[in-house]
C-alpha cells in the first residue's frame, strides 16, 4: 500500500460491481493525485457524463466504500488509504 503524507492518491484503482449478472466495470485504471498545499485555497471539480463513475471515486475516497475495496489498485487520503485485490469484487 502507498502512503502520503498529506493529500490523496489514486494509483491504478478499477472496481467492479456486481449487482446482477454480469458484473459492470465503475472504474478502470484510474490515476489521479491532488497534493495537499495548505497556503492556498482549491477547487477541485470531477466531472464527466451520467454513469462514468465519479460518485464511485468519491465514495471510495471518502470511505463509504471501506467494506468494500477496490478492485484492484490503491489509493490514500491524507496518509489513510486502501489496496484492491484482483481476486475481489
């Protein structure tokens, strides 16, 4: 598992959902890292079309996705964070 001393890391996170058959790709290969610089203030925007997946990264970010990791990859927030397993989900 990475870790960071501040800010949030995404690094190769997938997660598949399997509400029925068959089971659907939310996230594929994502990258993405925000530092955390104190001195000034930011904004930061996800945005896409309907379906792609940004309230499945937010989820996973914030936590509400802690019973369930991702796929595959990892991420951290602030130094706290997480590791997929390709055999889950």
């Amino acid at each position: 598992m990475m870790h960071a001393a501040s800010g949030h890391r995404v690094q190769g996170v997938s997660k598949n959902v399997q509400p029925g058959a068959p089971r659907v790709t939310a996230l594929k290969d994502i990258n993405f890292r925000i530092e955390d610089v104190r001195t000034t203030a930011k904004f930061i925007a996800i945005v896409g079309p309907s379906g792609c997946g940004k309230s499945t990264i937010l989820n996973l970010i914030h936590g509400f996705l802690g019973r369930l990791p991702p796929t595959t990859g990892e991420f951290s927030c602030g130094g706290a964070g997480g590791t997929g397993d390709a055999t889950a989900g």
